[in-house]
C-alpha cells in the first residue's frame, strides 16, 4: 500500500510540475509598457501600441522621436508582450520590421540583451518606449498604459 501512494504521489508531483513548466513563460511574464519620463502622453490604445512597436508611427504627438527598445525575438517576455499587449505573434512584428528594412523605409527597432539595459536606455533616450516584467523604481522611467 505504502509502495502504491509512493507511486501515485510521485506521477502527480511530475504532472503538477510538467504543468508548471508549461505555463512558466506566461507566468513570470507580467508586463509593463515602459517610457521615458519626459514624454507626455500616459496611456495607448492597443491600436496606438502596435503602430509604435510596429514601427510604423515614428512620430510622439508632441513631434518627439519615438525610440523602441526591444529584447530579443525568442525571450520569454518579448514573446508575452506581444501576444498579450499587441495581440500579434513575435514572428508578425519581425516581419513588419524585416519589410520595412529592406525596402528601405524605415528601421528595426534596437534589441537589448536584458531588462536593466532596457530600463537604462529608456530612462537616458528622450521618446523611447519599452517593456519590463515589473514597474521600475528609477524615477527616470513610468509606466505607459495601454487599453
């Protein structure tokens, strides 16, 4: 009996855990939508943030230079951010990038390795805009919001 609760306590344990590891990228992933603090505007409409991101508005309605900070293609909350904020696949934002690049019409937005290289150059670049698991406490950054 002891040997059959071992067994079953053991192939529950891995369930539970294989479940974990599923949905590990969209939990640790919450997301915020990061600018920096001279820019005017506090909140986006969905709409709003994929033209941003999607680089096809390059303007701020103040007349500022948008600046977009990304991480890289296959990270976890790159992933999470655009399906769930842009409601897009990471692939669809790469290959509006891509045209654009090669028709020479604009530019990708600039990759950084991590999240504190992107709060540092969203806090010291006027106009940018990026996004982190979880609101920074540097007074150079607030959060945008977007609906």
């Amino acid at each position: 009996m002891a040997l059959a609760v071992r067994r079953s306590l053991r192939f529950h344990g891995f369930s539970l855990a294989c479940f974990a590891c599923a949905l590990w990228p969209t939990c640790l992933t919450g997301q915020e939508t990061i600018v920096n603090q001279s820019l005017a505007p506090r909140e986006l409409t969905q709409n709003e943030a994929r033209l941003y991101f999607g680089m096809r508005r390059r303007l701020w309605a103040d007349g500022q230079p948008v600046k977009i900070y990304v991480l890289p293609d296959d990270h976890p909350l790159h992933i999470a951010f655009a399906k769930d904020l842009l409601g897009l696949f990471p692939s669809q934002l790469r290959t509006g990038w891509d045209r654009q690049i090669f028709s020479g019409t604009g530019q990708a937005p600039t990759t950084v390795a991590n999240e504190e290289e992107m709060i540092r150059r969203v806090a010291s670049t006027p106009g940018a805009i990026g996004y982190v698991s979880k609101l920074p406490k540097d007074p150079r950054v607030r959060m945008l919001e977007v609906r």
